[in-house]
C-alpha cells in the first residue's frame, strides 16, 4: 500500500511545517555532511570526526528536560520560532569560519553543540504541537510523511552536499544551507496559536521527574528508548564516512547517509501497510535486528554499490522501525505529557548516533573501519535481541490497547480538572 497523505490534507498548520521543514532540512542536512568532511580534512582523523557527535551530546541531554518541561507549559510557536532563529544565526557562523584562511576547530565543536541544545529545546515542542493538530488514527501516516520529509533532505542535500564541497568549497554548502532556513521560518511565524493543555504543569524538577517515573512504568515505552539506543550506538555508521570516501573517492563522501535515506524513503512510500499491524513493539525489534545485520554486511564488502545497497537495506529497516516507535509514541501518550516524554524520546534517538559515533570513530582509528563496521553490526543484534527478552511486554505490545489507555488517561486528567474547578 502505499503512503497515506491525509495528515496534509486535515490540517493547514502540518501543512505549513512539513514543507518548511522539507526546504530547511535539505540545507541541513549539506551542513550535516560538510561539517565531518570538513573536521576530516583539518585534522584527518576518524576519532576527531567522531568526537563532533560526543559535542553535541552534552548539550542535548542537558536541555531536553528543559524542552519537554517548557514545551507542555509555553505557546508552542514562540518556542519553535526562538530556536529557528538560532539556528539560522549558528548556520551563519559555520559559514564565517569557513570564509577564514584557516577555519577554527574549536568553532565547529561549539556550533555543533550549541546547534544540539536548541534542537533539544525545539523537537518537544513540534512533537507536541503536531498530536495536538492531527487526530490519533493518523500518527502512523504522519510519522511516514516525516519520513519521507527527512528521506528526501538525506538523499538530495548530502549527495549535493558531497560534490559542492568537495569541487567547491564548505562556504558554499553553508550559504545554501543558510538560504533554505527562509522557509522553516516563515512556516513557524505563520502557525496558528495552540494553547498548552489545561492546567498545564509549570516547569519544575517535580514535573519532569513525573514524566520519567510515568515512561518507566511503561515497558512498550522504555522499550522504544533502549532498542533504538542499541541499534545505533553499535551500528550507526556516521563518523566514517570521511574515511570511506577516501577509500571510494572524495566526491562519494554524501552518497553513504543518502543511500541509507534512500532506503527510509521506500520504507515510508509503502508504508501504507503498517497501519495495520497493531504489534508495533514486535516490529520495532525485528527492523532493528535487520538494521545490524545490513551494516554487519556492509562491513565485509570492499566496493561502492554493493556497500551502497545494504545501507539501503539499513535505512530502510531503520525507517520500519522509526515508523512504529513514533505510533506508540503519538498513539498513546496523553497530551499533558507529551511534551516532556518527546524530550525523553529524543534523548534516545540521538544518544545511540552521538555517543555511537563517537565510539565507531574511536574504534576505527584503533582498529580500522571495516572491524568497526562488522563487530557493531553483530553487537547490534546481540544488544536489541537482549533488550527485547528482557522487555517481554514490549513485544507482546498492541497499539489498539495504547489508544485506549490514553483516552483512559486523558479523561481522568479532564475530570480532575473539572472536579478541581468546581470545589474552587
């Protein structure tokens, strides 16, 4: 079956972020591609490159609580419009260091930090802000639309990215990347205002000390963090793709993450499939298992398109898997959390790149890259295969039950409020 448009269709304000994003993240993603060539080339080194991910994990760990607590609280818009603007002035500092005679190391570590932090301060909010405008039933088509946003951004920008660096200069990657935040912000200055739910909690530890005790009471909610964070920690390729393209010839360095967006793009157009399968923890681990078993592959080959087709084969399982753990993630966690409980998501999404980046970096300076590929791979599927024993209720999960427990939830949230009003 194939994609499910109706998200686009029900709601003008999705509308608005999907195509902004589109545009903006197409250049994002050339300033996700450039920056690692960029570092490689200053200092040649695979664990410098590496490093850059460990950069930003400090910052994001620290300031996703802060996103979640706020983004359940705040006018979702001033949030997304803030870190926007942001990020548009960090962009236009990576393109001052790069006009230098000799680009500064240090203003990449501290970009790409302080680039991490206010995406952990914006991905709560836009989490929240699209279950508040798009009906439940549809989550699973709007995770594969956002899919097929950050699949074409993969694909296009770091393949351009790769040439334009490399024939070009990183200025001009930057400029581009610059360009394109035109349309992110114009989306964010024209949504519509949506209020933070009723008696919304205001930030406090207290309050994002519920939301962790709420996740981890929830083994089909902990599950989803810690599969994830195995599979990309072990696996996730990333800091070597400077070194393979020297291997497979410079001007290649942006067709390694594009042939993975290649293959989360196909996941997401046939996705029309997944709506009706209702175990989505069981599906999140297979697709996770699969995603090992494709970069244990792309380890042992020593040529360009073979080694092309299974990071496909690895974006797509990756994508499969994203697309059911977003479903348990927007299916079934009551509004007043969803804000700090996407801060907790986010956390495990980017945990296992960025510290698995670093740790592939590490091993390939040590090892080489082909060992590092191959051991991540098998550990991958060793980690994700222990994680799911270990969370029985995980795999045994049924999404139609998780609707039903949020509208549980979210009903006994109302009629406190309605009592609490009423004795006031």
């Amino acid at each position: 079956m194939l994609i499910d448009l109706s998200p686009l269709r029900a709601s003008r304000d999705y509308r608005l972020l999907f195509f902004g994003q589109l545009v903006s993240f197409f250049g994002s993603m050339m300033t996700f591609i450039v920056v690692p060539w960029q570092m490689y080339q200053l200092t040649q080194s695979s664990a410098m490159v590496g490093y850059i991910y460990l950069a930003e994990f400090v910052p994001m760990v620290c300031l996703a609580f802060v996103g979640g607590a706020l983004a359940d609280f705040l006018d979702k818009r001033k949030m997304l419009r803030m870190t926007e603007i942001g990020q548009t002035l960090l962009t236009a500092v990576l393109l001052l260091n790069s006009l230098l005679p000799t680009p500064q190391i240090w203003v990449l570590f501290v970009v790409v930090a302080a680039h991490a932090g206010l995406a952990a301060l914006q991905r709560p909010a836009f989490e929240s802000f699209i279950q508040k405008v798009i009906p439940t039933e549809m989550m699973s088509a709007v995770m594969a639309l956002n899919s097929v946003r950050f699949s074409i951004g993969m694909i296009v920008g770091p393949a351009v990215a790769g040439v334009i660096a490399t024939q070009l200069s990183a200025s001009v990657a930057y400029a581009i990347d610059l360009a394109t935040f035109t349309a992110s912000l114009i989306a964010v200055f024209m949504l519509r205002f949506v209020p933070p739910p009723e008696n919304a909690e205001k930030p406090s530890f207290q309050s994002i000390k519920k939301a962790w005790k709420y996740a981890f009471s929830r083994q089909e909610l902990v599950g989803t963090y810690f599969i994830d964070i195995a599979a990309m920690f072990f696996a996730f390729p990333q800091a070597l793709y400077p070194a393979l393209a020297v291997v497979y010839g410079e001007k290649y360095v942006g067709f390694f993450p594009a042939a993975i967006a290649v293959g989360a793009l196909s996941a997401s157009l046939t996705s029309g499939w997944t709506k009706n399968v209702h175990r989505h923890g069981l599906m999140v681990t297979i697709a996770a298992v699969l995603w090992g078993v494709a970069i244990l592959f792309f380890g042992f080959v020593d040529s360009l398109v073979p080694a092309l087709i299974f990071l496909v084969a690895a974006g797509f399982f990756d994508m499969i898997s994203g697309i059911f753990r977003g479903a348990i993630w927007n299916q079934t966690i009551p509004n007043f959390l969803r804000g700090r409980l996407a801060s907790i998501e986010m956390m495990s999404y980017l945990t296992g790149p960025m510290l698995g980046s670093a740790k592939m970096g590490i091993v390939a300076e040590k090892f080489g890259v082909n060992s590092a590929l191959i051991s991540g791979g098998a550990l991958c599927i060793i980690a994700v295969i222990g994680a799911a024993l270990f969370l029985p209720k995980f795999a045994a999960y049924d999404g139609r039950e998780g609707i039903k427990q949020r509208e549980i939830e979210e009903a006994e949230r109302a009629e406190m409020a309605r009592v609490s009003e009423a004795d006031f």
